[in-house]
C-alpha cells in the first residue's frame, strides 16, 4: 500500500518531512487573493527563481560600468558565458558536457539540427514521427521535408495512436520502424507527449531506429528537468529541449541542444556562424569556417548574456536539489496526485497519463467524464479559485505538480477544489 491519506494533516507532514522543501522558499509563487497559488503549471511556464533578479542585475551593472571590457572583465566575462550553463545542463539530461549547448530557441534548434542530421536521399528520404505531435515540431519537420524537394505526402511518416487515452505504444512504434526504417532518413520523438504526460521508451527507439540505419532526435521540451534522462548513453544523435518549462528559466528563455560526441569532428553539413568557429582561432577573423568540435559547434552568434543569466540561476537550483532526488520526490508527488484523484473523483475525471510510473513525469492530463464543455467549466472554475493548470484541445486539463516548489497539500487542495466545483454543478 502508498500510506497515503486524503487529509491535511497527512499532506502537512509530508511536506514537513521533505527534505527538499526549503526550495520552494526560492521562488516566486505568484499570489491569488491573498493567499498562494496552487501552481500545476510547469509543465508550461516554470516559477521565477528568487535567484534570477540579481543574476540578470550583475550583467546589467556590468555593462553599466564596463561596456564592451565586461566580455573580459566582467565578473562573469561575457566571452565565455555560454559555458557557465554547460556543465548544470549535461547533469540535467544525462549528457557529456561537449555534447550541449544553450543557444537559441526551441524551434531554431531543431532547425539547426535537421540541417545537419536529416539528409534525405531518393531511397531514403522520409521522417518518421507522431500524429498528433505538438504543432512547431510538425511544422518544422513537414517544412525540413518540403525544403529538400521531397512530398510530405509520402514522406512525412505519422504513427497513430493506439492505445488508451491516446498514447503510442512502443509496440507501434517498432512496428512502424520495422515497416518503413528503410526509407527513413530521420525519427523524431519527444521524450514526452505534451498532450498525454506519456513518456517515450528513448533507448529502446534509438536501438531500433538506428538498427535500421535511421538517425534518431528527440524533443525534450517536457522532459527537460522532468524525467531522469541519460541521454549519452541512449545513444540519439541529437536532442533539443526548452528552458522555461521544467527548467524554470523564464519566458523565451535560451534553449538548449545535444549533438552526441559520436558526431563531435563529424564533417556534417551545417549552417554556420563566428561562434561555432574554432574557440582558439575565432579572433583570428579569418574567411574559412571551422567548426569548434562539439555542441558547441552548432552556435551562430554571440549568446545572449541577458537571457542565459536566468538560466545559470535556474540551474545553480537544480544541481544543489539534483536529478536524483527530484526525480524521486516527483514519482511520490505525482502518484499523490494520482491516488487522490482515483480515489475522489473517479465519476469526475479520467486520468489520460499512463498509471506507470516509468511512462510519466510530474504531468497528469486529466478529461471530464462528462465532456469538453464541463472540461472548459471546470478549467475556468479553478482558474478563478487561484489553482493553476493547463487546458490542451480538444479536452485536456494538465496539472503538473513539480517537486522543487510543489507540496503535497498543494495536490490536496487542487482535488478539494475539484470537489467543490463538482458539488456545485451537482
Ligand atoms: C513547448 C514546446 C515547444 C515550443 O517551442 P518554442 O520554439 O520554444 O516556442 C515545441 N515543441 C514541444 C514538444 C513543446 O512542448
């Protein structure tokens, strides 16, 4: 049996007894009526870490007092800014520290990585993914594959859902591989469905993509920061992720990438910039490009000081908590979630996420029984009661509850919320 108990009592002295709970003390919680919101949304947007304001303030004081010497002078020289995030994000997604890099958004990252890493050929030239997959990600690819002169058609290859609540099993997904790897050029996945909370068996894919002689990439926006990811050892060939969902770096903020060092002095086709040149030569100024071996390799243009700040303060949180512990604390958090919702609302809502722990993360997308308009009613209910998720069409509610600001009375509070509306309508 879990022990757990649907009363607040209980759920206080969990929250006492957490060892990470002092981290919630460094964020922002965002106020609703005098009291704190009840956040599930980090799936989405992460919480302000206490920490961003004086790391963005030190780079706006450095560049007050010294200008264009701060990339050499400042506190944290600006020239190498970009590697202060390196070693906290290679932790986070289980990577070596050459393999990534923060650069740029989302979207352009996977751009950027498909210039290098889907080259279609005649025999070769389809993508494999998900119907259903979240609109950039299908937009970028059906674009990749219009922009190399193929059909979308034909070669933009969709894999259905089939199993309950609209996830993909992995069956389908070797089934698929099995079918058409030999005209593949390139299998896109995320790590997880943004719509369902289900996670992606990422060894197994990459084992059987290139088994098939396909190159595999994956989307990591929801699973970033979420999920204990070992991404080297998976062996993809790349990954994208963003940074202000899980990771909690803020709107927009910087993304990040992963080329594996198997691709590290690869001489790919990229598209290139001064600062993915050579580190030790890109002073020199010279005509002809060379690519600084790894990641790092992938960049353009001077990074951002201003937007990578936030992102060291995030991540200066998530290595003193560490992967760990917070991958721990969240199954406990989210199967809390789980129970209470099985247990009180059953007549209520249907949990879409699977029930295994080992195929979700901290989201729990949750239907109305009763349909998309009472989904709606009940969204704006809890919207107005300061609990916080998300609504995902057609009928999807996400509640996220994450463990480095999350308590378990939070979770109480939201199903008792839910309680509330459903005796309301009654
Ligand atoms: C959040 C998310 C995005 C967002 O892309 P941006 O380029 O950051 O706007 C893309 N794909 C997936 C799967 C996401 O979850």
């Amino acid at each position: 049996m879990n022990g757990f108990e649907a009363t607040r009592a209980w759920a206080d002295a969990q929250d006492a007894a957490d060892p990470l709970r002092r981290f919630r003390d460094e964020f922002h919680i965002p106020p609703h009526n005098g009291h704190e919101t009840l956040y599930f949304c980090g799936n989405s947007l992460g919480l302000q870490p206490r920490g961003v304001r004086a790391a963005i303030e030190a780079e706006l004081q450095d560049w007050s007092e010294l200008a264009v010497e701060a990339h050499f002078r400042g506190r944290s020289p600006w020239m190498h800014y970009h590697e202060y995030v390196r070693d906290a994000m290679a932790e986070v997604v289980g990577a070596k520290p050459h393999e990534v890099v923060a650069m740029n958004t989302l979207g352009v990252n996977l751009h950027l990585m498909m210039v290098s890493f889907y080259r279609p050929t005649r025999e070769r030239p389809a993508i494999l993914m998900e119907a259903g997959a979240f609109p950039t990600d299908r937009y970028a690819l059906e674009s990749q594959v219009r922009f190399h002169g193929f059909d979308p058609a034909t070669d933009l290859i969709e894999m259905q859902a089939d199993g309950p609540g609209g996830t993909l099993s992995m069956d389908a997904i070797e089934a698929a591989i099995a079918e058409h790897g030999h005209r593949v050029a390139l299998i896109l996945l995320p790590g997880i469905q943004y719509r369902t909370g289900q996670v992606f068996d990422l060894n197994r894919i990459v084992e059987c993509g290139h088994e098939k002689g396909c190159l595999v990439g994956f989307d990591l926006a929801h699973a970033a920061g979420n999920l204990p990811l070992t991404l080297h050892a998976t062996g993809a060939d790349f990954a994208v992720w963003c940074t202000y969902k899980y990771l909690n770096a803020g709107p927009g903020a910087v993304a990040g990438a992963f080329v594996h060092e198997r691709h590290a002095h690869a001489d790919v086709p990229r598209f290139a910039g001064w600062w993915g040149h050579d580190k030790s030569t890109r002073f020199q100024m010279g005509p002809q490009f060379v690519p600084t071996p790894g990641a790092d390799g992938w960049q353009l243009s001077n990074p951002p000081i201003l937007a990578l700040a936030p992102l060291r303060a995030s991540l200066d949180v998530f290595s003193r908590a560490g992967m760990p512990r917070l991958v721990e604390k969240s199954r406990r958090l989210t199967a809390y979630l789980d129970w209470l919702i099985r247990s009180r609302l059953d007549d209520v809502l249907d949990i879409v996420t699977p029930n295994d722990p080992a195929q979700r993360g901290a989201q729990l997308s949750v239907r109305v029984r009763a349909g998309r308009d009472a989904g709606r009613a009940l969204f704006t209910y809890l919207e107005s009661n300061g609990v916080i998720g998300d609504w995902r069409e057609p009928d999807v509610i996400r509640l996220s509850p994450t463990p480095l600001y999350n308590r378990f009375a939070d979770c109480l509070g939201a199903v008792d919320a839910i309680d509330a509306w459903r005796a309301s309508h009654a």
